[in-house]
C-alpha cells in the first residue's frame, strides 16, 4: 500500500481500538476505495464486503472484480482477496465467527437486508457478537485529505480548468444545451481525464434559472446566459467547478446580477480558514445576497466536500455545525436564480490551509463574453 493508504488503515484501527472494536465490516464502495487505495477497480456495483481487524485486512468480492484487486493492490498487499461463491453475509459471518470477534461495527450505510442477513449468518454461524454503528465515523475520516489526495484533486481541476478555456471559444448561437455538453465531456475525456466527476450540466437563458438544470434541446441564443457546472475525474478523485458566461455583451441587469455573485464568492473563500463552522460560511453568502435584494434566490448550500465523492463531508450549508480543520477540501458556490429570466452561479473549490483557503481552481472570476 502507498504510504496515504496505509495512514488511512492506521486512522480506523485507532478508532477501533478506542471504541472496543474487534473488526468493522464495510460495503461501501467510496470508503472501500480511500481505505484500499486502488484505482479505477470500484463502479456503482456494491459487490464487495471488507473487514478490518487489527491485524487483518480482507475483501470479499467476485470474478468481475478479483483480477483488478489482485493486479491494483499488487503481491506485497497486506490485503487478502478472494471470490469465494457465498453471499456477502455468510463470508462476512464466517470471518466474525472464525476471529471470535464479539463487537463488530457496521457502517450507517448498510442496507436494512443486508443487516437482516447478515445477524441470520451470525447465527447460522453459532457466534454471537455485538454489532454497534460506526455513525459516520469513516466519512469523517474521509473529510481531511492528505497531500496526495490534494494532489490528485489539483490534477482533475487542471484538465477542468482547460475545459472551460475550451469551450468559452465554442458557445455560439445556434447550438444546443445537449451539443455543448457532449463538446465539454469529450474535451475532458480526451486531455487527461479518467471519468467525469458528475452529470455535466449546460444550461442556458431562462434554465440557468434552475440549479440543477438537465441539458436539454434548447438553442442558445444570443443575450444568454450559459451556466457550466461539471468536473474531471482523476484516479476516482473528482474535480468541481461552476462558470456563468454570457452569449453576446452582457446588458447592464446581467453585469449587476454576475458581479453580485462574484463579490459573494470571493468574500466567503477569503472568510474560510481553520475554525469557521459551515454554517457559518453559509450564513455570510445568505446576508451578502440578502442585502442585495436577492434573498429568496439563493436556496441551496454554499458549499460541500468533494473527494472520492463529490458530495462529501464537510458541508457549507445552514444546518452544518462542522469546524474546518486543514485539509478539508470545499467547494464555494453561490449563486442567484431568477425564474424565466436566468440564473448565476461561480463555484472554486480548494482545500482548508492552516491560514486559509487554497483554490485549486485556476480560471479567472471575469465575467466571460462569448460567441460574439
């Protein structure tokens, strides 16, 4: 294991070891990924079970999978993967009864079936053991990153940061939400990234109304407003960013709306440092715009965290009571949303330093004018 995976491992059996754990037992696929650190194996199939006990690291998974673990974690690995033809809650519970663990936590995320089956295979097994909640404990983990997942995080957002160059000399009248989008995900797929980070959204005149517009046919037209929210992936690591760019000179309600916005953004990243709570960062983008006479326009979160998720903790948002510590890698994305006129929205994200805010992305904060 590289030297991240392995503080990652040492991070969780320090938290086992606090709370009495004889062995925790995982099924999440993002947790499996930080905890293992191999790349571009795990999809949207939850096909694989880990349990971790102080001295053992085993992963449960079947033949569409075993030869990429194998290969990823290589023959030196202190994991020990098989495909063994049983369900996920008999091997599960037939590693807890062969260990005579007697407390083994399980993640939040668990279905309520898989629970179900996996106490009958405790039984079945003639063990019997606790099996308290981990309660998030392995997200928040998650939440401070370490400088190669920075790294990584930094590579995705350069190729992003390229996408957008790319596609403020592509938008023209005449071309449709669904044609730039397919022009923004190729540009990404084809200069460095693996994946995408997201669903691409491209939406255009009165849809950038909504935030979480879906492409659609509609055509641009010239006086639009374009709003691109999208990202690369990197080695599963994921990349954010949001940019608003006008089709044709801006009229002047159109200027007022996006320097609002701007102002927003960059006064809530110059307040993010070691301490702010994310409520807190939430509530100063609320006032900015409230101030202005926008309040009932801006509804959703400032931001959020973003790894090998690109919804994870900590959260900026009016009920998130976390404390940034450094290494929290955030997005900041205000934004003002006018139905059927047009919407705003300027999203950055970076990580929490121990004096600030580091942005990771790179592209101007200018009110772009293109397709003239």
């Amino acid at each position: 294991m590289a030297v991240s995976d392995r503080l990652h491992v040492s991070s969780v059996r320090a938290m086992m070891h606090e709370r009495g754990y004889d062995a925790i037992v995982i099924r999440n696929n993002p947790d499996i990924r930080w905890l293992t650190g191999v790349t571009r194996v795990l999809d949207d199939e939850v096909a694989h079970t880990v349990l971790v006990t102080q001295d053992e690291l085993l992963l449960h998974t079947d033949s569409r999978y075993f030869n990429a673990f194998v290969t990823k974690l290589g023959e030196k690995s202190a994991w020990t993967v098989d495909m063994d033809p049983v369900g996920h809650e008999r091997w599960a519970a037939e590693q807890i009864a062969k260990r005579s663990c007697h407390v083994v936590a399980i993640e939040d995320t668990l279905t309520v079936g898989f629970l179900e089956g996996l106490e009958h295979a405790i039984s079945q097994a003639s063990a019997a053991c606790l099996l308290p909640r981990l309660h998030g404990d392995i997200t928040e983990m998650r939440a401070v990153k370490d400088d190669d997942e920075v790294a990584r995080m930094r590579a995705a957002q350069a190729t992003t940061d390229d996408a957008y160059d790319f596609m403020c000399t592509s938008i023209r009248p005449g071309k449709t939400e669904l044609q730039l989008r397919a022009e923004l995900d190729n540009y990404m797929l084809s200069h460095g990234a693996d994946s995408l980070a997201f669903d691409t959204i491209v939406a255009s005149g009165p849809n950038t109304a909504n935030p979480h517009a879906q492409p659609s046919g509609r055509v641009v037209e010239k006086g639009d407003f374009v709003l691109m929210d999208f990202g690369a992936g990197l080695n599963d690591y994921k990349s954010d960013m949001t940019r608003t760019v006008v089709v044709g000179e801006p009229n002047q309600g159109q200027r007022d709306l996006y320097d609002l916005v701007r102002r927003v953004n960059e006064a809530c990243e110059a307040y993010l440092k070691p301490g702010v709570v994310g409520h807190e960062a939430h509530e100063l983008a609320v006032k900015m715009i409230t101030d202005a006479g926008f309040g009932d326009y801006f509804k959703h979160g400032l931001g959020h965290g973003v790894g090998v998720e690109i919804h994870e903790q900590p959260r900026l948002s009016r009920l998130d009571g976390h404390t940034l510590v450094p290494g929290n890698v955030v997005t900041v994305e205000p934004g003002v949303y006018l139905p059927g006129l047009g919407g705003v929205r300027l999203e950055d994200f970076g990580v929490i330093t121990e004096t600030g805010y580091d942005v990771f992305t790179q592209s101007s904060h200018e009110l772009r004018v293109v397709g003239r």
